[in-house]
C-alpha cells in the first residue's frame, strides 16, 4: 500500500442548496498544509465567478492508505 495525503475542498452556501466539492492528491502532509490556503482562495473565486454568495469551505488534508493502481481489463 501507498501513503497519500489527500486535501477535499468542500464548499457550502446559506443561499441556496448549492453544495460541491473537489480535492487534490499530495506526497505528504506538509505539502497539503502549505498548498491548502492557495486552494481555498481559489475556491472562492470560482464561486464568486458563478455566483455563490456567503460561501463557507471546510478544507482539511487526509492521509489515506491507497493500492497500487493497476490496469483493468481493455486498457
């Protein structure tokens, strides 16, 4: 198994019912907690580009045990 640190970006709105979220793949956690605030102002701005207002983020990074990736049948 492979240590990786997984930063999920999740995005809310009080306007509406409006909820998303994206993440981001990291080698370690302290690259996940420097890369995590340039994420969440980037965030922002894409919601401010399609319209959300008073947006909340919960940003956190995760380290997860994750399989080797392995090629599946007709690839």
């Amino acid at each position: 198994m492979t240590k990786v640190v997984f930063l999920l970006l999740f995005l809310s709105t009080s306007t509406g019912p409006q909820y998303y979220y994206k993440g981001m793949w990291f080698y370690n956690m302290q690259e996940c907690e420097d890369r995590k605030e340039h994420q969440i102002n980037k965030m922002m701005m894409e919601a401010e580009i399609q319209g959300f207002t008073d947006t909340h983020i919960d940003a956190r990074c995760i380290e997860m045990d994750v399989k080797e990736f392995k090629k599946t049948l007709g690839t």
